[in-house]
C-alpha cells in the first residue's frame, strides 16, 4: 500500500504545504535547510508508529503501545528535539499533520503551550501498511557490531532510524537469496560478495575485508546489497534514502538511479533526498526515456520564497517541469563565472 499524500500545518520549516507523492519513486532538491531530510524522517516515523501500531508489538520501554505514545516516541526519537516545542515555528501554537496512504489515514496534532499533548488518530487499513527503512547519508556497517545492544542500554547521539536500520541489517539472508537483477550489478561494482562472520560484515573479494577497511563508498552499496539479500528491501517496503550519493563516486550515479528504479519495479516506494546533478539527472532520463513510466516517478524541489523561514514545494512528474531547480542554479551560477573568469582580462579577472 503506497504512501500519497502528506499535509503539514506549523512543522518545522513548513507552514502550509502539501506533498503529492508517486508510487514508485520520489526525489527531493533543494537547498540545505529546506526540510528535505525533516520530510523523509517524519513519513519514516509516522508510517513506523502506524505499522507499530497495528502489529500491537512490544515496546523496548515496556509502556501501553498507544497510537499517541507510539507517535511520541518515533517523532522524538526520529528527529531528537529537547521537547515537542522544537517541531513548532512560534510557541505557543498547534501543528497538524496527516500522512495517508492508499486505503487509510493518520492525523496527528501537536499542541504545544504550558501544558504539551499529541493527539493521533488512525483509520482505514492499517494493517496493510508497510514496513519503511530510512538509510541515512552514512554507511552503517562498520559501526553494526554491537550496535543494537549498546542502543538499548545507553544514551547515544545516534538517532532512532541508526538503531532501527541496524535491527534490521541484523536479519540473516533469505534462503532463495536476493533479488539476482538487483544484486547483481551491485556486486559487480562492489566486485565481491557482502558476507557477516559472528556479527560483523565483510566483503568477500575472495579473501574477506573487513568492512571497516572498505572505502565508504562501497560500503554504503554493501548495506543496500545485504538489505536485498535478507528481504528488508522487497514489495510492499518503503526506502527513505537520504542524499545516497554521499561518498559516491559521481560515476555510481547511474548504478543508484538503476537501483532505485527496479525497487519501484519490484514494488518498493522510494522516497529519495539529493543535491547531486548527476543521480538526478539519471532519474530525469529514465522518465524521459521511458525507463521510469508516466506517473510512476515525481520531483519535488523544496525552496524559500522571498526571505521568507517556510519552505514551498513545486511537483513535476518530469525535472523540465519544475519551476525553480536549486541544482541547475547553481551550477548555471558556477558556469557563468567560469565564463566570466575565461573572458575577462587580467584587471577584469573576478577574485
């Protein structure tokens, strides 16, 4: 079941803005400070505490699973705020959320005044919602050993989707394997196989490395390579993918772009936050080519108006359709003075 629509009142940087999502893949631009990780982290923890909520599992604090305690307790461990004023522009006020899927819908509404209380309330088919995974700009296997217990038991500076992802890179593989057109470009590139030894990752070259001694680059392709290979990644999931070209090579670009595509194929919603020209223009071409079909994919750029602290959003199913591209900016800025910088003379030259 898809993720549509989600409405935002008074969140953070959003005032009034309403995002139209895809059912295969999402791409978020902007510039830094337009709430583009704020959008993946609350669809991770508000489809987190439904699924919960719908599973009625037990909780690592023992505490009733209330869908409000469940929304509490995802939204505060998510985003890490000192209290639910952070998630409010001007104090005191209100915040109302709804995030709605194909066939059910949560609301949820911050108030926030001498006295603070979230309010949450669900309908429809809850039970079909899926299971989100929220991959964040980082690689995590070289930091997995260990890391789920020491979560648990101490204070950490890592956020709720660290200790969530590790739980799950924790499941052993699947016994038909991952999906092999999946898998397999992305051991191509890797050129080896990602293996876990007593607890720890390895990329097996044919003598395993340890992982913590891969370059980071393919380490963060190993994580989605173990994650197919033990059904974390699969129909019905939602990947919440926070800038993956971080310590990519810009020629990996096509590989990401081609991953992210046949997960949408093989029925995973991807919800995916970029500054890079070259991911975004691969996603772009598969539209325009054809790769990615009408309506299955949309570009939603994020942007100030004006000065102005909330943040807007434009929607096209294609990248020529948005209005305002904060990555062309910037690059037709940086070309301009490049041109600039070539022409001028000597006494002209910009410094």
């Amino acid at each position: 079941m898809k993720v549509t629509r989600l409405e935002l009142r008074q969140f953070t940087v959003f005032s009034d803005v309403t995002f139209e999502f895809a059912p295969g893949v999402n791409v978020f631009i902007g510039e830094n400070g337009t709430g583009k990780s704020h959008v993946l982290k609350l669809i991770y923890a508000l489809t987190e505490a439904t699924r919960r909520f719908a599973t009625r599992g037990p909780l690592e604090d023992g505490l009733e699973p209330t869908l409000p305690h469940l929304v509490q307790g995802m939204l505060m461990g998510v985003f890490q705020p000192d209290d639910l004023g952070s998630f409010l522009q001007t104090l005191p006020g209100r915040s109302t959320i709804s995030l709605e899927w194909e066939r059910a819908r949560l609301e949820v509404t911050l108030d926030v005044g001498p006295k603070s209380t979230l309010t949450a309330t669900v309908e429809g088919a809850i039970a079909d919602v899926g299971r989100p995974l929220f991959i964040p700009p980082r690689e995590v296997l070289s930091i997995f050993p260990g890391f789920v217990e020491a979560w648990l038991n101490r204070e950490s500076a890592f956020d709720r989707t660290y200790f969530d992802l590790c739980v799950a890179l924790g499941l052993k593989p699947l016994r038909k394997g991952g999906p092999a057109a999946l898998l397999k470009p992305i051991e191509h590139e890797l050129g080896g196989n990602v293996v876990m030894k007593e607890g720890r990752f390895y990329l097996d070259y044919g003598i395993p490395m340890e992982m913590p001694m891969v370059a980071e680059g393919d380490r963060k392709l190993a994580m989605i390579a173990w994650l197919l290979m033990n059904g974390s990644l699969s129909e019905n999931a939602y990947l919440l993918w926070d800038e993956p070209e971080a310590n990519l090579n810009p020629k990996r670009a096509r590989l990401t772009s081609d991953t992210a595509a046949a997960l949408a194929h093989a029925g995973v919603q991807v919800f995916l936050a970029t500054h890079d020209y070259a991911l975004t223009s691969e996603l772009a071409l598969k539209v325009d080519t054809g790769s990615l079909r009408a309506g299955e994919a949309a570009f939603h750029a994020l942007r100030r108006v004006g000065g102005e602290p909330s943040v807007v959003v434009d929607r096209g199913e294609r990248l020529a359709e948005l209005s305002n591209n904060a990555i062309l900016d910037a690059l037709a800025s940086l070309h301009a003075r490049e041109q600039e910088a070539l022409f001028a003379t000597d006494e002209e030259a910009p410094r």
